[in-house]
C-alpha cells in the first residue's frame, strides 16, 4: 500500500502483530496489519478486573492458559480483518503456533467465510495457509474451575431456553454477551439472574477499508464470540461456555444450477454447527484447560423442537427478538422489535405457530406473517419451493415444509394466505411422509454436553 488509500489488490500479507492482556483493566489487545502499513487494534474488555488478585498469577497451568486462550482469540478474531484483502500470504509476528491450531484457524477461515467468498465470487480453497513451527503441545492440565456456566444470550429464543433449562437443572450460570446492545441487556436483565456484559471494539479503520473497497462479507462471528467467552471463562474461573446452537444450524443452503442441480452447499451459520463446536471444544481442552467445556445445549434438538420448548411459557414474550436487523453494527434498525419482512422474522413466526396459540403469536410480532400475500417470496424460500434456503440463521427446508403443512390441517391457520397458497401449489409435489413434524422433535443423540448433565437434560426436553 504506497498511499494512504486502502489498495485492496496491492495487498501481499495479513500479518498477526501481537496480543497482550492488561490484567489490571481487563482488556486484551488485539492487533494486525496488512503489509508494513498501519496497526489495526481490536480491544475486548472482560469485566471483573483487576484479575490475578490471590496469586492467579503465580500459577504457571493458569498464566499458560490465559494466553493460550488470547492466542487463539487473536487468530479467529482476525478473519474479521483478513477478509478486507484475502492476501495469500500470512503471517504471526509474535509467536508461534503447532500444526494443530493451523488446522483448526485454517477450516474455521476457509468454512466461516464460504458464504463471503461465494457472494464475492472469490475461491478461498488452497489459499489461506496458517504458517505453524512449534512442535506440537503438551496437553492442557485441568485447572481447578468452579462449577459455573457463561452462557451466551443473542435476545433470541434459542439462548432463552437454554438459560430456563439450566435454571430448572439448577446449574450456577452468569448470563453473558458481547457488545452493547440494549436489546439483549433487557433479555437478560429480564431473567433476573447474574450477567456479564464485555466490551468490544473493532479497528475503526476496518470501516474507513470498507469504504475504500475491501472485500466484505459474513464472517463466523459465533466463531469469534466463543473465542471471547473461553478467555472470560479462564480469567473469572468459569468450568463451561454454554451456547444455545440447534442442530439444523449444521445445514447450509443448496446452491441450485440452471437445471436444478446441486452445485454446491454454503452455510451461513457454519460456526453454529457441530463441525465447528466438535473441532472448537475439543482444542479447547487440549491447548487450554481440560476441565473447560465448550458446548451448545440444544444441539440435540430442531429448531421446532427449540420453538416448542420456548412457547411452553410467555416469560419472555414482550422482550426477545429473533430479528437480525436489530443487531446490524451499521445501518437502520427496526422500530420495533420485529421488522416483520426478514427471513429470521419468517422462519420464527413460522416455527412458533404450530405450538403457540394465534392471538398470542400475533400480538408478538403486531401482525400475522402469513396472511400477507407480500411475503410470498421469502417463505419460498424458507420451503426451498425454487430458490436456496436464505443466508441466515434459519432452519431446515423441511422443518419450513413440515411446520407450513401442519398449519395447513389446522382452523385457525389454514384460510391465511400463505396456508393456503402452500396447501394448494406446493405440497401436491411434496412427498407427505416427510411433512410430518414428529419425527423432526426428536432430540440427537451427537451433541458435547457434560454426560453428569445430558441425561438429566434429555429428561427436561421431552416432558
């Protein structure tokens, strides 16, 4: 980069600078560049500071967790600036890392970044290597963590199970999110439990690159989140990071060719599925602490499993928001909290209808979804009914199906537009036995919860 100018192309090498962690404020220091141009500088506050107090420094097993911990965070939090130019070549100034954690950075980038690099028309495979020289690692020891849960609320429905389940299990649990966002500080204070809000903040030049034509894009932000969670969890003690990711979040949307083929599948939610939780937790143990779980408690279930734990009580009817609109970092925002037209606003209306009662599910949202002929469009492609499963945090085409078709036999649905437009063109072609909803509420059995918990919650979700 020859001028002051973000020269997207000119770009040759991403460089990881360095991380340090102040103990004595809580904020840890992230920092990249690209080439031999200006720092980048990310900060995340972990509340609670000053830390170390009572000899936490002075415990070898501990110190190397912490920064094992913001190692790792420096290298997922990265994809957020790496993106901006896709470089071929990278490099860590500060350390080193094994071929193990270059394996894990390397298929969270390459995966995380699939719908990026597919909106963007950019190949990623075979170009983003992780450089590693460190022989490979002892592995992490246990460190003694209370038996306590952060558990990552995003003001939708999904973390709000989660939290009732282990309120109900009756596991200790700080309510826990990234940001400022005071959608999600009402949920939470709403559950009346202890929170724990941290502090983020981007490089303010990732915008200016932004506007000066970086690449841009979805990135694998429950990537990043986890990342944040684990060091919080090593520095206030905390033995699990408990996120609320169902199993359809493994399913990406099927890219379709002219004659209807299969060419590819693109997964916006990737870092939500059990790919990434499966390899995540397990390096977790291995390279930070090994009594550190890292997992999502409603793995097991469908998002209509999900949604029917959640209409079991109205606690949180007037608070939650599902709608991704209200989370943009730039942009207009909602007035309310349901914009009504986006596809997470689709997807929830529709997976709540079938266990909600009518006037209940209406008065949420301030309308009735799917009597609006508007909203034709988006719940096609909810239905994969000729195009691909958006690009957000939805469930599978077949729980869309199977939850459009029950509504389909029911009174109070049936004569709504979108019911009957459904009933009448699109489940003629549909195969009826795979329209019922049943067999999608069953839980799974592949999941990471603790064993001394799964049993007991298995137990929870199918009373």
């Amino acid at each position: 980069m020859s001028d002051n100018r973000f020269q997207r192309d000119a770009v040759e090498s991403f460089r990881f600078v360095r991380c340090g962690f102040d103990p004595a404020t809580g904020v840890a220091q992230l920092v990249y560049a690209f080439d031999d141009g200006p720092e980048l500088v990310e900060t995340v506050t972990v509340p609670g500071a000053p830390f170390f107090d009572g000899g936490a420094a002075a415990d070898p097993a501990r110190a190397a967790a912490i920064e094992h911990a913001l190692r790792l965070l420096h290298l997922i939090a990265g994809v957020s600036y790496y993106k901006a130019a896709v470089p071929k070549r990278i490099r860590i100034d500060g350390y080193t890392i094994d071929a193990d954690t270059a394996r894990l950075i390397e298929t969270i980038y390459i995966n995380g970044l699939g719908e990026f690099a597919y909106r963007n028309g950019l190949d990623l495979h075979g170009r983003i290597r992780f450089p590693h020289e460190a022989d490979p690692a002892a592995p992490a020891p246990g460190l003694g963590l209370d038996r306590h849960a952060l558990v990552a609320i995003g003001g939708g429905k999904d973390s709000l199970v989660s939290i009732e389940a282990l309120r109900t299990l009756g596991v200790e649990q700080s309510v826990s999110w990234i940001g400022g966002s005071q959608l999600i500080r009402a949920c939470a204070e709403r559950t009346g439990l202890p929170t724990l809000n941290i502090g983020r903040a981007l490089a303010p030049e990732l915008f200016e690159y932004n506007r000066q034509g970086a690449w841009n894009g979805h990135i694998p932000v429950t990537a990043v989140n986890s990342a944040i969670l684990v060091l919080t969890a090593v520095l206030r003690g905390a033995d699990q990071v408990v996120f609320s990711n169902e199993r359809s979040a493994s399913y990406g949307s099927l890219i379709l060719a002219a004659d209807g083929s299969v060419t590819s599948e693109v997964n916006h939610q990737w870092s939500k599925g059990w790919a990434f939780e499966k390899a995540f937790g397990e390096h977790v143990q291995r390279h930070v602490a090994a009594d550190l779980h890292y997992y999502s408690l409603l793995r097991p279930l469908s998002e209509l499993a999900v949604a029917r734990q959640f209409a079991k009580s109205d606690r949180y009817d007037g608070h939650f928001s599902s709608c991704n609109r209200n989370f943009h970092i730039l942009g207009e925002r909602p007035a309310n909290r349901w914009c009504g037209v986006c596809p997470k606003c689709h997807f929830v209306f529709l997976a709540l209808a079938p266990f909600m009662p009518k006037p209940r599910l209406v008065g949420i949202f301030g309308r009735n979804l799917l009597d609006d002929p508007d909203q034709t469009a988006g719940y096609d492609a909810l239905l994969e009914f000729r195009e691909h499963k958006p690009f957000e945090c939805v469930g599978e085409g077949r729980e869309s199906r199977a939850a459009m078709a029950l509504l389909a036999t029911r009174a109070e649905w049936r004569g709504d537009a979108l019911v009957e437009r459904f009933a009448r063109e699109i489940e003629p072609q549909l195969d009826r036995a795979e329209l019922a909803v049943e067999p999608l509420l069953v839980p799974d059995e592949e999941h990471r919860i603790p064993a001394a918990l799964a049993e007991r919650l298995d137990a929870y979700f199918r009373a």
